[in-house]
C-alpha cells in the first residue's frame, strides 16, 4: 500500500500520468539543476562581498538610515505566496485539471512577481532619495550588485511566466512545454530561497552589524 | 480515480504545510526583530537560524528535497555547492577581515 512514488527529479514529479513528458523531463532538469547550483555560487559571492562591505560605509548612509523592514516584510510575503501559487500550477498540471486553471495560477503568480518587483524599485528609489546610490560606498556598490541581482532573476521569472501561459495556450500540452513549465517552478522556488539569504544576511545581517 | 483525488489531496496539504511552515518562520523572524531590537548577537543568531530553518522547510516541502534514494544526487549537488558556498565565503570573509585589520581600516 505504502509504496512510495517514484522521484526522479528536483521539484514535482509528473508521474505516469504524464509519462512520456516524465522521461523527457528527467535530464533536463537535472541539468537545469546544475546551473541553478552554479547560480547559487554566483549569488554566494555576492553574499561573501557585501558580508565584507558592511563597515565600509565611507562615511555614506548605512543600513539604519536606509532599510525599510515593514516593505521587506510585505515583499517576503507576497514573495512566498507566489511561491505555493506555483506550487498549485504544478498541481493542476500533474492532475490533469484544465489548462485554464494552469494559466489562472500562472496569472496570480505573475501578478504577486509584479507587486514584488514594484515595491523593491519603490524602495530602491527611497534610498536612493537619502543619498544611498552605489557609487556612495562600498557597503551601497554590494548592496545593489547583490538585491537587484535577485530582483533581475524575479523579472526574468515573470517574462518566463508570461512566456508559458503563451506557450501554453497556443501549443498546449506538449511534452515540450510541460519540461519547461516544470523547469520554470523550480526556478520559481529557487528564487523564493535566495530571498531568505538576502533578509537573513543582507537585511538583518545589516542592521545588526552595520 | 479515487486513488487519484487521495494523492492530489495529499500533495496539496504538502505544498500547505510547507507555505505555513515558512509563513510561521518568516513571522517569528520578523517578531523578534520588533520585540527586541536588532542590535544583539543573541537576536541575530536567532534570526539566522529561523532563515536556515525556512531553507530546509521549502527544500523538502516545495523543491522535494529529501533523503529518499531517488533524490540522492540532488541532495548531493547541494551539498557540494554548499562546500564550495562555504569555502568562498569563509575564505573571503577570512583574507578581507585580515586585510582590514593590518590596514587599519576599522579605525574609519
């Protein structure tokens, strides 16, 4: 009875109801894997950088002066509730529901990606009303090489979003699209990941240290 | 059919526990720092370790991560970048911080 489903890949598996996209999947997301590690690294450099800026503040605005954690907040939430709305996309993808329900979460997905990005560039512009730009210092160059780094992947996240829900209505549910879809969640849920480094280290990280 | 519906069910409530799990953590995270300030090592450590705790909620809840024989080679490119995460970071946090101290560069 117990009989554990197979899992041949990171993220969901489609299982033998989508068998033939199942197979295919299989290598490719591996791979994808690989170059999301790799992405990982990137972003840990970042992270080794800013750890080593946070004093060099040149005299310029530091954390205190510049870090709005009630809008931090607000995006950890709608960032991760984007994260289970994806999660639900999968879900009606692997159960067979219909593709309009795929595309409606893709859609609500789509629409928390975008609250997300435009409160970051609010933020962004606020420091940058208080004299926080990154040729101020140091401590502001890691801050904007590595936040809107993130924000970028985010972005590149949402055009993919509207890519499939494309993709997905004109081409359907071809085994092809439904590798990509699968490969798009996990970058989704990859994304969600780097955000608690960046409140852990970067935002509280900074506000303790800095 | 009915089997189908039981299996759906029950990945959902995954995706759920996990969604609540982190929901719980980020809440906590963000508690803490209003109730005592950021200003302690103490704060912060617990701050860190409520990150890394919502880490290993989504890896196993959204990303299934696990120990399951399956996912081993997942699990272990993780751990390989984490190896490599950490001797970056260590390392430049250890040649940096040296750095700045024979240079005097906490002084400013």
């Amino acid at each position: 009875m117990k009989r554990a489903p197979t899992h041949s890949y990171p993220g969901i598996n489609l299982g033998h109801r989508h068998a033939s996209a199942d197979k295919a999947a299989e290598v490719v997301t591996f791979g994808f894997w690989v170059f999301l590690m790799s992405d990982l690294v990137y972003f840990g450099l970042m992270f080794a950088i800013y750890i080593t800026m946070i004093d060099a503040q040149a005299g310029g605005p530091g954390p205190h002066d510049l870090f709005d954690l009630k809008s931090v907040f607000a995006q950890t939430l709608i960032l991760l509730t984007s994260s289970l709305t994806v999660g639900l996309a999968m879900l009606a993808l692997k159960y067979n529901q219909p593709r309009a329900r795929i595309v409606l979460w893709f859609g609500v997905t789509l629409l928390l990606g975008l609250s997300f990005l435009a409160l970051e560039i609010r933020d962004f512009m606020a420091m940058a009303e208080k004299g926080g730009i990154p040729q101020r210092s140091g401590f502001l160059s890691a801050f904007f090489g590595l936040v809107p780094l993130h924000g970028l992947h985010v972005a590149a996240g949402c055009l993919w979003l509207i890519v499939m829900g494309i993709q997905l209505r004109v081409m359907g549910m071809t085994d092809l699209v439904i590798s990509r879809v699968v490969r798009l969640a996990l970058f989704w849920h990859f994304l969600d990941l780097i955000w608690i480094g960046i409140i852990t280290i970067v935002y509280f990280g900074g506000l303790t240290y800095g | 059919m009915d089997n189908r519906t039981e299996m759906h069910r029950r990945e959902r409530r995954r995706y759920v526990i996990g969604y609540g799990g982190s929901l719980l953590l980020t809440l906590l995270m963000f508690g803490v720092t209003y109730q005592y300030g950021i200003e302690t090592v103490g704060v912060y450590l617990t701050i860190g370790l409520l990150g890394l705790a919502q880490l290993i909620v989504q890896l196993v809840y959204f990303l299934h991560i696990d120990r399951r024989r399956s996912s081993r080679e997942d699990l272990d490119l993780i751990l390989f970048s984490t190896l490599v995460l950490l001797i970056i970071i260590l390392g430049t946090i250890w040649i940096l911080g040296n750095l700045s101290i024979r240079m005097h560069m906490h002084m400013m």
